[in-house]
C-alpha cells in the first residue's frame, strides 16, 4: 500500500487585519492562533490553501 504524504504546517503569524477569506483560510486548514501546528494530507486542495495564506505559515515534511 502507498502512504498519503503528509506535511506539519504552523502558523506564524497573525490573522489579524487580515482579510475574511484569509482568516476563513486558516480557520479551514485548522489553525486559528500562532505557533499551533497541524498535519494534513498533500493534496491539491490543501496546497492551494496553503499558497492563500503563505505569508502567515510556515510549512515542512511530516515525518
């Protein structure tokens, strides 16, 4: 069987003064309040929610 690749993202910065799909964004990907980590699934879906709010995340390769 082939495993889903995985990948840890954390916020880094604040959805504060951010725009409302931004902050719906973060709040889709699981994250609401900086430093919370997350693991998710690579999909398509989710790298595009990641490309939104890229300047508020910092993404790495779940081990």
């Amino acid at each position: 069987m082939s495993e889903q690749k995985t990948i840890k993202v954390t916020q880094i910065g604040s959805p504060i003064s951010r725009r409302y799909d931004q902050r719906q964004t973060l709040v889709g990907l699981g994250l609401n309040k900086r430093h919370r980590s997350k693991v998710l699934k690579d999909t398509p879906e989710v790298r595009g929610m990641i490309n939104k709010v890229q300047h508020l995340l910092r993404v790495e390769d779940a081990k």
